[in-house]
C-alpha cells in the first residue's frame, strides 16, 4: 500500500489514508443514498466531529453540483 497525494474538491491538500479523505470518501458514498437513509446514518454516530465533517462534504458535494 503507497500512500498518495490527493487534492480534495475544497483545496485542501492531503493523502488517501488520511482523516480528511476518508471523511471525503464517506460524504460522497453517503451523497448517493436517500435522505431516510442519511438521517438515519448520522442519527447512528455518535462523534458530532465526525458528523460536522460530513455535513460540510455534503453540502460542498451537493453545492458543486448547481454551479
């Protein structure tokens, strides 16, 4: 396994084992789901971190679609 460098979407430079990408990652799966089952992923986690960060990626995932 190599690490590589990755540029996310929002600038942020980083790599694919890193925390961020990962939030990324989990965002982009999540963005493809419906809203029941979104609702019902974030109500399960319990780290609000976590949970911010994924709000974020949706909302830069969803906004980037509109432009």
């Amino acid at each position: 396994m190599t690490k590589r460098k990755i540029t996310l979407p929002d600038g942020t430079e980083t790599d694919n084992y890193s925390q961020e990408y990962q939030r990324y990652c989990e965002a982009l799966n999540l963005s493809k789901k419906s809203l029941m089952q979104r609702q019902a992923w974030l109500e399960k986690l319990s780290d609000e971190e976590r949970v911010e960060q994924l709000k974020y990626w949706l909302k830069m995932l969803w906004g980037s679609k509109n432009i």
